[in-house]
C-alpha cells in the first residue's frame, strides 16, 4: 500500500475521495481568492461599488477611475525575468538535446506563462508528458489545481478539477497513472485511466509567510494602495466639477430705475456706489492632492521594487553602466527571488525530460554530463552596450573568458549553442598580403625563419 492509498484510507476511505478532498473550505477558499484575483485584473476594483449620494438636493453619481496599475506592474517583473530566453550551459551532447526540447515543446513561452500565473495568483502547476515523439507540457491554472500533501508537505498526488456545462470533470494525478472522471449523467465513473509517465506535476510557488506549499498572489500587497489611488483621484475629480459651479454673490443697494431692454444680448445688473457683485466657489487644494498622489505612486513603486525610470517617473540623462546598474538594484533583487523558484521547477522539469527521453526515445546521458547542466536567466535590463562589449573584448584578448563564455554574455547572442555551431561551420579567412609592403612582410619572414635556426 502507498503513502496515497494510506492518506485515503485513513481520510476519505472512499474510491471518489477526490470529491470531497476539492470541496473542503481551504481549498473552495484559495480558488475564491484565485477568482476575486481574476476579476479585479479584469477591471473589477472597489472604487465601481461606491454608491451614489445627494448634493444640492440632487442625486449625485460620483466619478469612478479605475487605474489598471496591476498589470502594469505585472508585465514588467514577468518581462524583466523572461523577456530574454534562458540560455542553458553544459555538456554539448545535453545542451544541444534540451535545446530542441525546449524548441519544440514552446518553452520559452510557456516560461512566461508559467511566472505570470506565479505572480498573479501565487502558484502554478505543470504536467510534463510525451506526445506523438515530442516532449511537451501542459499548464494547469491554480483555481483548478489542487495538490494532495502529506502531514511532512510531501506531495502525494494532484487533481485537476473543472466545470463545463455543468458536468464536473476530475483528472487524477498519481505517481504511476492518470485517471479521469465525471458525473455526466449524473453518477461519478471513470472514463478513462493512463499510465503516467513523467510522474507528478511540478508545482511552482512563491513565498508565503503562513504556508510552506502555498504562494501569495502579487497582488495582495498592491491594492489597498491602488484603491487609495483610485479614491483619491475619483474623489479629487468630483470637487473640480463642483467647484465649476459658483454661487453668484449680490453685495450692497441695487439702482431701481428703468429695466434692462430685452433686445440687450445677455444681462447684466445695476449697483448702488459700494455694491459687489461676485461669484462664490470653494478653492481646491491642487498641492495636497498632488503631494498625496505622489507619495502614493512612490509607495506603490517601492513596494512592487519597480525602478521609477521604467515608470516615466525619473527624468535621466547620459548614464554608465554602474549608474544604471543602481537604478535597477530593486528590479535586479526582485527577479533574483522569482529566478529561485522558476529555477526549481526548471530543474524537476529537465530531471522528468531526462527520464522520458532515456525510457521511450533511447537518449541517456550519465550523471556527469547530466549535473554539467545549467542556466542562465538574462536580465532585461537596460546596458551599455558599448562598454560590455570592450570589457568582453579586454577579457578575451587577456585570455580570461573562453569563446562560449564570451557569446553568453554579448547583449546581441540570443542562442548560444547555435552561435557556437555556425562559428565552428565557418571556414577560416583568407588573409590578404598587400604587395606595397611586401618588402615589410619579407623581413618578418627573414626573423622568423632566423628565430626558428
């Protein structure tokens, strides 16, 4: 009997555990908190519910501006992290085969899926398997993924569950097979059952103070600042239309006499000496508002550790590349800290193509040449590219980086391994004696053959 078939009995004993296993309040309560995510991303914020109210006597419907600041937030640790593809670094024989792995498989863009459901809702699961010879996998959405742990947090299976059309379709993960039910037609029955190739899928997972298998949504640290912005301005929006509507003010004795002709384009008003007349409104405070809302945005900066510059907040000049290398510090800590946990899942991921390719396509590598395997992630910060490229030519002319090391590091190398093998194709140049210096050439072959003697 296995751990899982223990943790059932034990639990559930009962061949649809799964069912109520989805149905238990942590886990209807986290695919809650996945779904209020969702929306608010779709543009579903606090400041829409804000009720109508009176003023002067009328029903007032107050401004509603909705600030998708979210996204762009979101869009920018996902990009900084993924926009360059992960170089992979190694023995040539493992490096080349998970190069068309990865190129077949869409990696690359599944990498950016995979950080941005990460960062949206706080984790993400992936299937790898093996379709018609190609090694590919599947992503599996957090408010429908559902991981089975142990009291020790060891991961004993996984089970997918969704609805269409009201019929409840479960999926199975086992560390040996997959099983798929429904209730269609009303009863629970298994409909199909497979032999699971690749083992359990691979949960990928931020931080999270209060649980150790569970990541925290973005987001959560976000909002209350971006609905104090939205507030702010809503309500800094409504005083300036009020304000547009004074109240006119008639000081002092009105002259009495003949009135106004009516073919008198507009109007006008006769005044006593002494009398005012005037218009009265209230006085917004652009200044308040303006510290406010900038303190707010800095706030909301400081908290995601998104570099000002990359938000059109800084006005910048000529910079080296030690200055932008300061402006980006934050960005540069943050994408260190998603790297940790896209590369742990990155390596479950390549030991589960290691076994699918030496169990059904015949390719083994042994332990050396498997462990010689790594990546590298390219930061999508800004450089100079001119002063990288001197620097890498001084380390390659004093003999202290090999050619390899030299393309992984070039801001114009975007595959390595196939730079690596056109330069290899490439036939040697012909070098070109110019017949005015020949008498120059001849003597340097005089020296040399009398250093050869």
């Amino acid at each position: 009997m296995t751990n899982l078939d223990e943790f059932i009995k034990d639990k559930y004993n009962d061949p649809y555990w799964f069912v109520e296993f989805v149905g238990e309040i942590p886990n209807q309560l986290r695919v809650q908190d996945v779904q209020s995510k969702k929306e608010y991303l779709d543009g579903s914020h606090a400041i829409l519910n804000k009720p109508a109210y009176k003023y002067n006597g009328k029903e007032f419907i107050p401004r509603k501006i909705v600030l998708q600041y979210a996204k762009t937030l979101l869009n920018f640790q996902k990009a900084y992290l993924l926009q360059l593809p992960v170089t992979l670094t190694g023995n040539d024989k493992v490096v080349k085969h998970y190069s068309q792995v990865t190129r077949k498989g869409k990696y690359d863009r599944l990498n950016i899926k995979l950080l941005d459901k990460v960062l949206k809702y706080g984790q993400v699961a992936e299937y790898v398997y093996l379709h018609d010879g190609v090694i590919k996998s599947k992503l599996i959405d957090a408010s429908e993924g559902f991981p089975v742990y142990d009291h020790e947090n060891n991961l004993l299976a996984f089970v997918e569950a969704y609805v269409v059309d009201a019929i409840s379709y479960f999926i199975v993960y086992k560390e040996d097979v997959v099983e798929k039910y429904n209730n269609n037609g009303g009863d629970m029955r298994m409909t199909e059952r497979y032999a699971n190739l690749s083992g359990l899928p691979i949960i990928y997972h931020n931080d999270n103070e209060l649980f150790e298998n569970q990541g925290k949504s973005e987001l959560d640290d976000w909002i209350s600042i971006l609905d104090s912005m939205e507030d702010l301005i809503s309500k800094y929006t409504d005083s300036f239309y009020k304000f547009m509507n004074p109240i006119p003010v008639a000081t002092g004795q009105q002259l009495k006499g003949q009135a106004l002709s009516s073919d008198v384009v507009g109007g006008g008003i006769n005044l006593d000496d002494g009398g005012e007349f005037k218009f009265a409104s209230g006085q917004t405070d652009s200044k308040s508002f303006e510290i406010i809302y900038k303190t707010l945005v800095q706030s909301l900066l400081d908290v995601s550790q998104t570099p000002a510059v990359s938000m059109n907040k800084t006005d910048i000049s000529n910079l080296s590349e030690v200055s932008i290398k300061l402006l980006f510090q934050l960005a540069n800590i943050k994408a260190g800290m998603n790297e940790v946990f896209m590369r742990e899942g990155f390596e479950q991921r390549y030991e589960k193509i290691r076994v699918l390719s030496a169990e059904y396509k015949g390719i083994v590598f042994n332990d050396d040449e498997y462990d010689s395997l790594d990546m590298v992630f390219q930061y999508a910060q800004p450089s100079n590219d001119k002063e990288i490229i001197e620097n890498i030519k001084l380390l390659r002319e004093m003999g202290g980086m090999s050619l390899e090391s030299m393309l992984e590091k070039s801001p114009y190398t975007t595959d390595v391994q196939y730079e690596m093998e056109r330069l290899k194709s490439e036939e040697p140049v012909e070098v070109v004696v110019d017949e005015s210096n020949g008498d120059e050439d001849k003597k340097e072959d005089d020296k040399e053959k009398d250093l050869t003697v």
